[in-house]
C-alpha cells in the first residue's frame, strides 16, 4: 500500500568501475511508484503526489503488463521521434479533466520499469538488487505497449557508451546499482552520473531565499540570435553566509532596475509565443512563491549545467564566479554545446539484459 519513498542516488563525476555493479540508463521523466492489487492501479510520485488522474491511458496498460498485485519502481516518460521530451511530459500535469483526457490522447506516454519491491504477498525489498531485477523481468509482459524494462548491463564500458552517446535523446547520464543492494527508501544508495557543462549567463534578477534571509536563486538569461534576452533557468543551492553576501554584492545592481529592463512586463509576455520569461506558476508547487526582483542586466555569472532542453537549462544550475571580464551581451545560445539527437531505438538494441 502507498505511500513508499523511492530509493535515491548521490551524484559522482565519473561512471564508477568495479566489481558487483549494475548499471542503468538514466531517464528524464517523473519518478513514479505503480501499486497494482487486482483491477486498482495507484500511481505515485516521489512527493507522495497521486499521478494517475494525470495519466490515465497508463493504467489498462499496466493491468494488461503486470501481475495482479505487486509494487512497481520506474519512470513515466513521454517518447517523440527525437527522444524524450521533458516538456511535453511537464504540461500533461493539467487541472482540467477534459484537458487531461485531450493530452492523454495528443501525447501519451509511457512507463520505464526499474524495480521490484513486492510482488503478491512477498515484500522484496530486503532482497537484493539481482533478485529484485531477475523477478521484475520474469513478472513483466514484455509485449506490452509504452511499458519498458529498463535496459541493464553489467558492463562498464557499455554505461559509458550510453553515457557519451544517447545524451542527445534526452537521457539525464547512467545509474549504477550495486547488485547485492537492498531496497532502502528515500536514502541515497545508489549512484548516478549526470553531464555537466559550464556557460556564462546575464544575471537579471533574483528570488529571495523561502526564509526571508539572503538570495535563494539568481535569474539567468542567455540572448538569441535577435538580441532578444531570454531567462534559461536560475543558478541556486548557496550556503547561509553566501546568501546573505550576495544581497550585498547585487545591491547596486537593483538601483532603477526595471527602467528598460527587458524582463519588466514578463507576466503579459508569458502569452507570447518564442520567449521565455521568468515567473510561470510550478504545476508541481501551486503554491510556491515565484516572484522575483529585477536587476540590471549588467553582470555576467559563469555557470554549471547538466544539459539544455528547449531552450532552457533542465535542471538547477550551480554558481562558478561572476566573470567581470565578461559583456552581457557575449552571453549568447552560440556558446552551449549541441548534442545530436540519438535513436531511442538504439538503447534498446537488445531485449533485457546486456
């Protein structure tokens, strides 16, 4: 029965190597737990969230893949001809029934199975990994539609190839497990390896941190080829005593800050296709306070990212230095590395195991 806290990995640099590791793509969706007990099927986030009302074409299709009862580790993805696409998968979260059941239709997505943690009366997540694997492939109806078992290798070199290669279909990098590892919610005793890559960015704004003391994130834009300044996401993650530096650092910067700045009407903006803005409302936190204060658009910060989709970075970035020697408007989409797409078809060149 839910809730169950998925088991989490803490990041490395490099893909480790040695003996009684298994390693795992790393897919870019929704962590989501699946609890099936006869003709009930629960989809659960890893926040405990329900995400069945928002995928409802997932749940025939797990009644016709999985056994009557059982609990179920994976990832829902939504699958396009050029990978996987993160942003369509983020607008199926939609109040509107009518909205859902349309998006459902438009844009259905699939389920990647990585875990096994129970199966009929049998709590498995004392066992270990290899076991938990061996009975998830055996219990699964491989023929089944958008539900995919997760490609697994013992290999080193195999992850790293599918770590350098399939970046470009929007993989996040590669999990390693070890073998003889237990099921231990909401720790982290896994491993994952994630790209990551540097850029110089404008500076253009701020949110305060949720306690009131200090900056929480600074605002990031890059400009496009028509000098059009877009945000592309926020650089976060400081300690108490850098936050409250910062305040100091950008106080100049907030002076007569929205006189032309390029960001001052953002909240019509947001309507217009082709620009990205800051503010939009998390479909994940309803509630969470997205305002920003505006800066001038004069300082230049470099950067870590893990990779870029649609336009902005997917996830949070991580401040390296301001870089003074540097010209808000030398911050340009010129400068990111591209990535060639890759065939999903590719990582699933063989069925199962490798």
């Amino acid at each position: 029965m839910p809730p169950v806290r998925p088991m989490l990995a803490t990041a490395v640099r490099d893909v480790p190597r040695g003996a009684g590791l298994a390693y795992e793509p790393k897919w870019d969706g929704f962590r989501c737990v699946v609890f099936r007990d006869g003709a009930e099927v629960e989809l659960g986030s890893r926040n405990d969230r329900p995400l069945t009302r928002y995928f409802p074409e997932l749940v025939d299709l797990l009644l016709a893949a999985l056994p009557p009862r059982c609990v179920v580790d994976g990832e829902i993805v939504v699958v396009t001809g050029a990978g996987l696409d993160f942003d369509t998968l983020q607008n199926r979260l939609h109040p509107a029934a009518s909205r859902v059941r349309k998006l459902a239709a438009e844009t259905p997505a699939s389920f990647v199975a990585f875990d096994l943690l129970a199966l009929g009366d049998r709590d498995l997540t004392g066992e270990p990994f290899s076991e938990r694997r061996r009975l998830l492939a055996g219990a699964l109806n491989a023929g089944s539609e958008r539900i995919i078992l997760t490609p697994l290798t013992e290999d080193p070199d195999v992850a790293q190839d599918w770590f350098t290669r399939f970046e470009g279909a929007g993989f996040d990098g590669v999990m390693a497990k070890p073998l003889d590892l237990p099921y231990e919610q909401n720790k982290r005793v896994m491993l994952k390896v994630k790209h990551e890559r540097t850029a110089d960015c404008v500076v253009a704004g701020f949110r305060r941190h949720k306690d009131g003391e200090g900056v929480g994130s600074l605002l990031l834009g890059l400009f496009d080829d028509e000098g059009v300044l877009h945000h592309v996401g926020v650089a976060s993650s400081f300690t108490a005593a850098r936050r409250r530096e910062l305040v100091g650092e950008l106080a100049p910067l907030r002076e007569n800050a929205l006189d032309g700045h390029p960001w001052r009407d953002w909240a019509e903006a947001q309507e217009q296709a082709g620009q990205r803005m800051p503010g939009a409302r998390s479909r994940w936190a309803a509630d969470k306070d997205l305002s920003w204060e505006p800066l001038r658009p004069e300082l230049v910060a470099e950067v870590r990212y893990e990779h870029l989709l649609s336009g902005r970075f997917r996830h949070g970035g991580r401040l390296v230095r301001f870089r003074p020697d540097r010209t808000p408007e030398s911050c340009t989409y010129a400068q990111l590395e591209q990535v060639p797409p890759a065939e999903l078809a590719e990582v699933f060149g063989a069925e199962g195991e490798k």
